[in-house]
C-alpha cells in the first residue's frame, strides 16, 4: 500500500490474505486504508490509518475505524488497541474516537509511542 514502508511486500500480502486490511475507495480509486494484527497475537491492534489527503476530515478514517471495531465486537473482542507517536496529531483522533491512554513506549531514536485502548460495547 502506498505509504506504509513499515511492512515487506511478503507482510503486506499476508496481510491480505488473512483479511488484515481494510481499504476505502472512491469509484475506483484508493482513497484510504487500515492494516491491524494482534497484540499478544489475541488483542486486535490497530497498526497503520491512512488517509489520501485530498480525502481527510471526510469522516473517512473515522468510518474505517468504526467498521473495523465493529468486526473485532463481532468476532468477541473486549478492546482494542492502537498506538501514536506523542508529536502527531493522531492522537487527538483516537481520543475523539473514545479511546483512552493506557501507557507509553520510548524506542531507542523514536520519540514517545502513546498507547491506547478502547472497550468495545458488549451485546446485551
């Protein structure tokens, strides 16, 4: 996917294969997509959000986000998580999205990783 160097090719297609992907288009083109795994291989993890952007603050991300939350509700997932580095504006996304600071994360070179969670409604 264009702008995520942070997988091989070889990822990326498992990522598809294993339905790890979710991708938003208008008419035929790609305008955004989500890639997410498993933290402690159980734990739905939100790993990249990209938005094209001539496309952002459509409410696009925000639906992909929902979509995706949505399916982990389904599949009997309690939370989920994701994370955001502490200079992005990223952050006051996922707050707005109604997720919550959970921790915090300094990689050698990197600047501070915030981690989030969110508690998935449980059906009653």
């Amino acid at each position: 996917m264009k702008g995520d160097h942070h997988v091989t090719e070889e990822v990326l297609r498992k990522k598809i294969s294993d339905k790890e992907i979710l991708i938003a288009e208008s008419g035929n083109e790609i305008v955004g997509w989500f890639r997410f795994g498993y933290f402690w291989d159980n734990i739905p993890f939100m790993n990249m959000l990209i938005i094209e952007e001539d496309y952002r603050r459509k409410g696009i991300g925000r639906k992909l986000v929902h979509c995706w939350e949505e399916e982990m509700k389904m599949k009997k997932h309690k939370y989920v998580l994701t994370s955001t580095q502490s200079d992005e504006e990223a952050q006051h996304f996922y707050r707005k999205l109604g997720y919550n600071d959970a921790g915090s994360l300094i990689l050698p070179g990197e600047v501070l990783e915030i981690i989030f969670i969110k508690t998935l409604p449980s059906e009653t």
